[in-house]
C-alpha cells in the first residue's frame, strides 16, 4: 500500500540567514519582522526633539559657529523649559524650527557639521 504526500509534505519551507555574533543561523522570519522598520544609524549633527512639544526661542541662525554646550534653542515639553545644547563644536548647516512652532517626537530641528 503506498502513501499519498498531503500537503504538508509538499509545503516548501524556504530560509533566511540571520547572524548573530558572527553565527550564521538558517531560520524563518515572520510577518512583523519582515515588515519592520528598519535600523538607521542616527545624524549626530541633526538635533531631533526627544518629545513632542512647542519650541520657545531658537538662538542660532544658519551659518554661526557654535561650541559643544552652546544653547541652541529652548523647547517646552510637559511644562518643562528644556534647553538643548550643542552637543560638539561645529557650524549650524540649517534651522528647521523658528519660535511658537509646535514638533513631534524626532523632529530635526537644526543640524550642525
């Protein structure tokens, strides 16, 4: 008597790599995963708002130098005045933001090179 093949017996499994530390790993992915956003190494010279707020004042324009720890603008965020600092010295490249502008969370307000 012979078997007929049923139909997971016919289902073709097809695998991804994935490394890990160096290890190749054959696996399935699933929909969520395929469907990620995908990683983005971030912009240090882009300053993003870290929370959705309203930003108070900017107190640089495009083409100023600036310092690490020179007040860039102020942005208010949970009845919080949070005053972003440059993080290195370099020349803003661009304001993105002027004073009443409301920004959600990552934002690019200004960027520096």
């Amino acid at each position: 008597m012979s078997e007929e093949p049923n139909e997971e017996q016919h289902k073709v499994v097809k695998y991804r790599s994935l490394t890990i530390d160096n290890v190749k790993y054959k696996t399935n992915y699933t929909k969520k995963f395929n469907h990620r956003t995908m990683y983005e190494a971030k912009n240090l010279g882009s300053m993003t708002a870290f929370i959705p707020g309203t930003i108070i004042d900017v107190f640089v324009k495009e083409g100023k130098k600036v310092k690490k720890g020179d007040k860039l603008l102020i942005l208010e965020a949970m009845k919080m005045m949070n005053e972003v600092l440059s993080p290195f010295d370099g020349m803003v490249k661009a304001v993105h933001v002027k004073g009443g502008d409301k920004v959600s969370k990552n934002h690019v307000m200004i960027e520096i090179e």
